[in-house]
C-alpha cells in the first residue's frame, strides 16, 4: 500500500482576505472591550497637545514682529499649532503596540500557538492592527479631535481635496509603522532582553517622525537625513500635506515615497520573519 | 499498513551561549560569547500508522517538546527527516498545519479577551470548515466535552479544567488526521483528567484521528496507548507495547496473601523452594511473594502455599508503570527489552 497521503491544501485568495479581515474584526472587538482604558488616554494626548502649543506661542511671543508677522522655520503660529495639533491626532490614530506584543509572544514561546495554525503571521498581526486602528479612529481619535479642534481653534486644510490625501498620508504612515514595529518585535528572536530597544525606538520615532517639532526647525543635515529615512511618513509628511505645503509634483512624490517605504519595509519584514522562524529557538523547549 | 509519520534520524541541535563568572567574565562575553551546542534530540527514529495513538514520554528536557516542535512545523531539525502524510511540516507550514491538530497542555490556542464561541467561530475560518461540518463537530463537544455551557464566556475566565475542554476541541474542530497532545492533563484535578482521557478515547475510536500524546502522568498512558517511545537524553530508549514493557522479564509481579494463621516467611519458601520466588513478610499473617510471570504463575504459588496453609484474602498487582520507567530513565533497558528497540 502507499504511504497515506495529505492533501497539499492552499487557501483560495478571496478567502485569504475574509478570514485576514475577520482578525481585523476580532481585533476591534477586543479592543472594544477594553475602551475604558482610552478614556485617560483622551486627556493625556490633550494635555499634550496643550503644553506643546503654550510652549510655541510663548517662542513666537519672544520673536520681535515683522512686516508678514512672525514666522519659525517657515510657520506661522496658527499654522504651528495645526501642525502640533494634527501630528497628535494622527498619532493617536496610528500608534500601537505591535512590537511589545509580538515580542512577549515570541519570549514566552506564544508564538508557536501562531505558527501551528494554516496563515501568514505578519499579514495577521496587520490585519490585527488594522482593526485596532479602526477602533481607535473611532472611539480614541475622534474624541480627541471633538475637545482638541475647538480648544485650540485649528482650521481645515488650505483646499478641501487635501482631507483626502491627508487621510490617505496618514494610513499609509500607519502602515510604515505597523512594518517598523513588526521588525523591532521580530528582535526578540535574537535578543534576551528588547524592552530597551523598543523604549528607544518608541522616542527615536516621535523625534524623527516630526510629531514634537517640524524638521524645518532643524539644521539642514537632519532635514536632509529626515528625508533619506521612512519615519518622516508617519507625521511630518501628513501634516505637511494638510498644511498645504506640499503641492503638485511634491505631494505625489511625498505620498508614492510613503508607499514605496511601506512596501520595502513590508518586505524586510517578511525576510526577517522567515529567517527568524527558521532558525531561531523557542521558548519553552 | 505504510506509516502515516515517518521520522528519520531527526536531531535537534540548540546553541547557547555560556556565561562566564564574575565582572571580568562579564566584560569577556560582550566581546567573545562562549556557544555550547545542545544536542535535544538525536538520531530519533521512528514510524506510526495511521490510527494509533503512541505515548511519547521522557523525563524532563529529555527532548519531548522538540520532537514534538518539529513534528509541528514549529521547529526545523538540525539534520534528519521529517515526513507526515508525504508533506514536510516545516517545509509546507501551511498546507500541512491545515491536517493536524495541536494541544499544548501549558498554552492556549483560544483568543484570551473573547468568548470562546468567537473563537471556535474564527477557527472554522482559519481552516476552511463547512457550515454543517462545524455544528455537527460543535455538537459532538457539546455531548462530550460540555463546551457548551460555556461558549459565550470570555476564555479569560474560564477554569483550568474548562479551557482544557475547549482547546481539545478547538484542536479537533477541523477534523485533522493527526493529533499532537503536549501534557493534556497538566495542572488539572482528578474529575477533569478523568474527562480529558475519557474523551480523547471517544475521539480516537469516532474520528479515528492518530495521536501523539506526551505526558508526565503515566496514567494518561496506560488508559489510552498502546505502544510507548521512551526518549531519554535525546535518544529512543524504548519503542514497542506498554504491555510489553511492564511484562518484560525484569518485572516482577507481587502476590500478597493474608493466612489466617501467623506463618514464617521460612515456612513459606520452604513451600515454594521450586519456584523463583521472593517472599517479602508484613507481619505473621501477610505475606507477598515477588515472582516474573517469565519464570512462573500466581497458580503455581498459590497451589504450593494452599497445601499447607489456610487463606483468608489475596491480592495480585501488576508493577506500576511508574517504577517500570522510573527503572528504565534510571538503569537504562533490561536485558530482553532491547529486542523492541529498532
């Protein structure tokens, strides 16, 4: 008799993405459950968004008047509050804990729970974050745009087509960092301890994504190696965008970079994954 | 019958790195790490046909878990091949994860923050399970396991015994035709372990699944394998019928016999000095006679005590299987069970 054969099984495409979106789903309802914990997080981003505007109106205070009025780094004042404004209300929106979670998973030999199952991991943990964006947008973003819009006055984009490629900027920057967060969590295969590398990486990021302050206040070397890096398009390029102060050719290239950025990283993500699973020892043995 | 899995030489290798003592040590492994290679598993061997349910047991770091890793497509071998149903788990993760189902004992494959029902609901989607498949499955863990009583609770809250309950069918609910149980009965209490073993012998015989079960408690053994691999300091030390292994010549049965009245243990091997028996004495009355069912009966001795004395009661125990592999991890195999290596 032949030797007992198991059918070699693929998953049709369009079933591919019902049950990817049903992780998507499963994720928002986790989330959902847990929507207590956001309600201090409503303040906090507040409080920052408050403290980080006193901070620049007291800078611009400080700058003797000119003619055109007083302008940083290329903005005025409103337009620097705007800018502070929408880069938190973009970060509440993308931020998450993909990282930390796979991680813990990957040190606490969880992962094989994952890897025993017919699906792609990272796709996975994308739709997962997916979902989780989709509730924060919801019930963490749109709250805090409700107290945050009126507190501080803050106005639409100079034309209206650019809520959409503002929109448009800011999910493609929420997949660069899911990417960026999935390689940080794949480090766990090689190091013992990454609770150091994600801490880092975490304030790394706020600084060279442009959420505490705009590139252009900088030296023009870290402008340039800004630009040269995918962080920019997590924030300073969307804000940019509703700024206005990316037009035409500059807003396509801005946005094909971000999508260029997402994809490669993407990728990266992909090759560390298999190499890791590969080789890596797990937990638990 | 040709073999559903087929493990061929399969070894494991781990590397670690070894710390150096003290400050100096310290500052040395920054720059030079010291690797030590762990052999976990090596050279292991073996087949099983479809159908049968092995016990794999060793003591701990024996190298269980790792076979069982590769086995899943979780690990993948240093050297040697792993073959199920023709496919390489490690190589064909995904199509082959879609045939096997998988319990570890210490873990959970249900989503920790939802109710149970969601995530039976999202494992039917992750494996392709038709409508009437999956209610007639639900329906069948209902009867036995009695999920569902609490399939709408969040797993979160569910009992050690009850989420047990619910990852044995979540490990079947696509019908695979291989089932890896990694400690099943751990932590639980003498009702659930019970449960547990009494549905996975309804789950051979009805679904007819093959099954690898490790284990600590050999009583999960007993009750449900026939045949054992015992692995040891990575290597098969044993493969063949439990049976076997606890009626090996090297173990010995024990008959304990209560006389109504008091006897020597003198007087009684003096009765059965043509038997190779031993006689072990608890007081006047009770007396137990060690003998290897190789070398003589129960019959034998009793006809020879009967002659001469009255009997008030008797007791014959098989050895527990505890001391038989206890014996083994300790002193190796017996004389006469090497012939069930391969």
């Amino acid at each position: 008799m032949s030797e007992l054969v198991l059918a070699p099984w693929r998953r049709a495409p369009g079933a591919s993405l019902r049950l990817y979106l049903g992780f998507a789903r499963l994720a928002f309802l986790k989330y959902l459950a847990y929507r207590l914990r956001y309600y201090t997080g409503v303040v906090s981003y507040t409080i920052f968004v408050t403290g980080n505007a006193y901070l620049f109106r007291a800078l611009f205070a400080s700058r003797p008047e000119t003619a055109g009025g007083v302008e940083i780094g290329g903005f005025t004042l409103p337009e620097m509050i705007t800018y502070i404004a929408v880069s938190w209300i973009g970060r509440s929106f993308m931020f998450n804990n993909i990282d930390r979670t796979l991680a813990h998973q990957i040190q606490q030999g969880e992962i094989a729970m994952q890897l025993i199952k017919p699906f792609h991991v990272q796709t996975v943990t994308m739709f997962e974050a997916a979902g989780e964006a989709g509730f924060r947008l919801l019930l963490f973003t749109l709250p805090i745009m409700i107290v945050v819009v009126p507190l501080f006055d803050i106005g639409g984009p100079p034309r209206a087509a650019l809520y959409g490629w503002t929109l448009l900027s800011f999910l493609l920057g929420m997949v660069i960092n899911c990417q960026l967060n999935f390689l940080v969590g794949c480090l766990a295969f090689y190091l013992k301890n990454i609770d150091g590398v994600i801490r880092a990486k975490a304030i790394t990021l706020d600084f060279l994504a442009g959420v505490l302050v705009p590139f252009s206040f900088f030296p023009g070397w870290v402008q340039t190696l800004a630009a040269w890096l995918p962080f920019q398009g997590l924030s300073y390029v969307p804000v940019m965008i509703y700024l206005g102060k990316r037009a035409g050719p500059d807003l396509a290239s801005a946005l094909l970079v971000q999508a260029a950025w997402a994809i490669g990283l993407f990728l990266a993500g992909r090759l560390l994954w298999a190499r890791a699973v590969r080789s890596v020892t797990l937990q638990g043995g | 019958m040709a073999p559903l899995i087929t493990v061929d030489r399969l070894t494991k290798d781990y590397r670690l790195t070894v710390r150096r003592e003290g400050v100096k040590g310290g500052i040395v492994d920054l720059v030079r790490p010291r690797k030590r290679i762990l052999r976990a598993v090596d050279e292991v061997s073996f087949t099983i046909d479809p159908g049968e349910m092995v016990g794999y047991i060793g003591a701990n770091g024996a190298g269980k878990s790792t076979t069982i890793k590769v086995l899943t497509g979780i690990l993948t071998p240093t050297s040697g091949e792993v073959r199920v149903g023709g496919l390489v788990p490690y190589r064909q993760r995904q199509s082959y994860t879609r045939h096997i189902g998988v319990v570890f004992g210490q873990r959970t494959q249900l989503w920790w923050d939802l109710a149970v029902v969601e995530s039976f609901r999202l494992l039917q989607r992750i494996f392709e399970v038709p409508e009437d498949r999956y209610r007639s499955q639900m329906a069948f863990f209902a009867e036995l396991l009695g999920i569902d009583e609490f399939l709408n609770q969040p797993v979160r809250k569910l009992s050690l015994g009850q989420r047990m309950r619910c990852d044995l069918a979540a490990a079947l609910v696509h019908e695979p035709r291989v089932l890896f149980l990694d400690e099943p009965t751990i932590g639980l209490d003498v009702v659930a372990k019970e449960n547990v073993r009494g549905f996975l012998r309804r789950a051979r015989d009805t679904l007819g699944v093959t099954v690898i079960l490790t284990t600590h408690d050999l009583g999960d053994i007993e009750q449900l394998c026939r045949r054992v691999i015992i692995i040891d300091h990575g290597k098969v030390l044993y493969d063949g019928l439990l049976e076997d292994l606890r009626r090996g010549p090297g173990h010995r049965l024990r008959l304990c016999l209560d006389l109504a009245e008091p006897v020597t243990a003198a007087a009684l091997a003096a009765a059965t000095r043509d038997l190779p028996v031993q006689w072990e004495s608890d007081g006047a009355h009770r007396h137990c006679a060690l003998f290897s069912r190789a070398e003589t009966t129960a019959a034998a001795i009793l006809s020879r005590v009967l002659a001469a004395h009255r009997l008030r009661d008797m007791a014959l125990t098989e050895p527990a299987i505890e001391d038989v592999v206890r014996r083994i991890y300790r002193e190796g195999l017996q004389p006469g069970q090497e012939a069930n290596l391969e």
